[in-house]
C-alpha cells in the first residue's frame, strides 16, 4: 500500500501466493518435515523416495522466493519507465520461477517431474486453499478504517531498515511467522486466525524482527528463533511458533436459493448467493436483499441494492447487468455505492441556481474489437424539471437518456471506443438547456465546494 501524493515511497504489501503455498503444500502432499513447517501429518513419501530432502527442498523454496521478490522489484522498474503500465513487451518483465515454481527447481530431474505433476494437480485447488484469505482480508479492511492509527504509519519507523515489506499468505495447519530478510514475511492462515487485531500484532513483531536482523542487533525478548541461512550469501532467517486458538464452528444454516420474480433480479440474487463473489462483504443475509432504485435501457439493466451480511453489517452494492445473444442476463460490472443526497448534505453547501449530476462510469475493450461503455448516475434536479440528459464528446459520440426516478443510464458495446472527457447536457421537460457540465475528466466538477467545518 502507498499513500496516494506521499513523498514517500515505502511501500508494504500483502495477499495469498500461489507458489510460495504450493512449496509448503508439496511438504504436506509427500510427508516431509522441515522446521517450522513440520506440524503437519500424512504424505506418501514419493518425493523423499525419488531423493528429496530437507536441504534440496529448502534451497528450493528460498529460490521461489528470490524469484518473488525480484519479479516485484523487475515490476516497480517498469512502473517507472513505464508510468501509464503498458501491456507491451509484458514477457521481458516476468520470471518464470516467480510464476511456475516447478522451474525453480534445480535438483534430480525425477523430483523436477514430479512437482510440474503436482503443479497442475493444484491449481483447481488454490482457491479452496486461499478461501479463508477473503474473511480475513475483510476483517482488516474494516479494521483499518475505524482505527486509530493505520498499520501503514505503525510500520513506518522500520522502513528505513527494511525495503518495501511483502507478506505472503500461505495456507498451513500450524500459526507461524516464517521470515526472509531482508523484506519477506510468510504468514500462516489457517480457519479464523489470524483476526485483524492478531494480523496487526504479528506483522508489528515481524517488522522488528527483520529490522533488527537487518542491523545486526538482537531484539530483546524476542520470540523468533533464528535458522541458519539456506542460500550461499544469504542472511540468516528466522521464525515464530503461535499458538492455534481454538474455532467454534459456525452455527449450521439451511442454504436458502432465493427466488425474484424475474430473470435479471434473479440473476443479481444469484451473484449475492455465491461465495465466490465475497470479497468485500460478509456471507450476505438473503432475507434483506432490497432492490431499492432500478433503470432499464435496451439490453442493459441497472440496479441499486441494499442487503445486510449475517454478522448484521450494512452493504450497498451496484449492479449492470448485459444481456447475451441468447437473451440470458449476465452480471456485467457490481460495485459499492453510496447514497448521493446524503454525501451532498454531508458534505457539500446546498446548491440551489442550478441542477446537479453524479456520474460513475467505465469502459473497457472485449473480444473481436468490441468497446464496452457504461454510465449511470444520479440527477439532482432543484427544480428544474430536468427530463433528460446528453453525453457528448469532441468525437462527435452522442448518447442520450430520458430521467426517471432521478436516475439516468447509459450503455453500450460498439466497435469504436468511446472518447473521454465528455459534456453532460441536461434539458428540462421543455428541451432547454438548463446545464452543462464536463464528466470523466478526473477533475472535481466545479460547483463542489466542501463545507467549512
């Protein structure tokens, strides 16, 4: 995470990785033991019996981890010669280590064939593996918001010891903080642990850890227990044993498949209904699920929704929704979203001389060179009776749409794309212009002016 416009540029960062788990799954797959990770049971023993061991697995592993970290410091390099992130010449940028972990192996062939099988016997198993990564990662971005003091600035006294900190979240049976100077954490996560505050605490003690090793100093009361170095050259590594809490089991709930009384409402219920799709809110409460506001154009459908998660939190989320030659509906875009006249009244002096209009929008490129465009938002009228809006731009692109429930709706999928910035025109029932104002041009319109507090 970086601070939007700081002058400084550390950063630190965190999420599930693919190939640092599979390392430590291929351990639990065949058996062996390798301090910390050796609180697992089972295996079959067919990597040790084609001749790994500890040493070769461990050389392995810190190679897909250099492999990690260089791609990250190869992907900020391109960043800055390249700060509009081009797709072009992508290859040159990545390590195949980083990626398929099978390559970084460097030992007797039969083993190197053997991970490239349980490679691709994985994969359909990396989403089960990272699921408990999706209500941790809500839990601390909740957390961050209602704190104090962010985990970003806690951590900022250690960023002159420690490059641009990664945290790596790997799934294992046993809590522990694996550390990698001089900027890796590899964090166990396991059903329920860490909770946001845990989180908070390993990563403060980790940061110090690798500061402290960086400097050469030992930390006073420290609970890691340094390792030798598994790489030539390498620093010394380090980690910590937690204790596993124990998890209640969450009360047993019969599956409820809503039903709408039509196809593209169903469509949204069926999106809520999937777990796949909880990243920044909780299992959703079904029973709440309000379709609020809505707008229809040909082909196209929008919803705003409200619904409350089962731990009894407040969410709303808009939904666009395409539909598909074959006249089924599909989830097009779903995002958060706020409601307008109370961030107006919050945060804004009442404008009363003219109209107001809130736009969100975006556009992206599909297959066969079709563009896809979408624009919805909301007309504050002040008594201008407006009854429709324009989006025009120096292309000469025009799109039109009539105000109903104070909402308008733009959408399309053509073969050119549509040009930004753009006017927006509003014209009251009588067709006079009563406003005009530029959308997607990333500069504050100018009538907002924030109340003086």
């Amino acid at each position: 995470m970086q601070l939007l416009h700081s002058r400084n540029s550390w950063t630190y960062s965190f999420g599930f990785n693919m190939a640092v788990d599979f390392c430590v799954w291929v351990l639990e797959i065949d058996g062996l033991h390798v301090p910390p990770f050796d609180h697992h049971t089972g295996g079959d023993g067919s990597l040790q019996a084609s001749g790994l061991n500890t040493e070769q697995w461990q050389s392995w592993f810190a190679r897909v981890i250099n492999a990690q970290e260089t791609q990250r410091q190869r992907f900020q390099q391109r960043a800055k010669e390249d700060p509009q992130h081009s797709q072009k010449d992508l290859s040159k940028w990545l390590i195949a280590e980083a990626h398929l972990p099978a390559a970084a192996w460097q030992g007797d062939a039969t083993v190197g064939n053997q991970l490239t099988t349980l490679w691709n016997q994985y994969g359909p198993l990396s989403n089960e593996r990272r699921s408990w990564e999706r209500d941790l990662s809500r839990q601390l971005h909740k957390a961050e918001a209602g704190a104090r003091k962010r985990l970003y600035d806690e951590l900022l006294p250690y960023s002159n010891g420690i490059p641009s900190l990664t945290i790596h979240f790997i799934n294992y049976p046993q809590p522990l903080d694996y550390l990698l100077p001089p900027s890796t954490i590899i964090m166990t996560i396991q059903h329920g642990q860490p909770d946001a505050a845990e989180f908070r605490e390993r990563v403060l003690a980790a940061a110090g850890e690798l500061a402290a090793m960086r400097s050469g100093k030992r930390r006073s009361q420290s609970k890691f227990i340094t390792a030798a170095a598994i790489l030539p050259g390498q620093t010394l590594t380090a980690y910590t044993i937690l204790t596993r809490k124990p998890v209640m089991p969450a009360p047993a709930r019969e599956k409820v498949q809503p039903v709408a009384e039509n196809a593209t409402k169903q469509v949204v219920l069926d999106w809520l209904n999937d777990e796949r799709h909880r990243s920044h809110f909780d299992e959703v409460n079904m029973a709440t699920v309000r379709f609020e506001r809505e707008k229809a154009i040909p082909g196209w459908q929008l919803y705003f929704v409200s619904f409350a998660g089962i731990n009894g939190d407040q969410y709303r989320q808009t939904f666009v929704l395409r539909q598909r030659a074959d006249d089924s509906w599909m989830v097009c875009s779903a995002s958060s979203s706020s409601n307008i006249e109370e961030l107006v009244s919050q945060f804004l002096v009442p404008i009363r001389d003219h109209p107001l209009i809130f736009l969100s929008g975006g556009k992206a490129g599909h297959a066969n060179n079709q563009f896809q465009f979408i624009a919805h938002g909301e007309v504050i009228d002040n008594g201008f009776n407006v009854a429709r809006v324009r989006l025009l731009n120096n292309a000469g692109q025009v799109f039109e749409d009539a105000v109903e429930d104070g909402l308008v709706f733009f959408a399309t999928m053509q073969d050119q794309e549509v040009q930004w910035p753009m006017q927006a025109e509003l014209y009251d029932n009588s067709g006079k212009l009563v406003w005009r104002q530029t959308v997607f041009d990333d500069r504050p319109p100018p009538w907002l002016r924030f109340k003086r507090r």
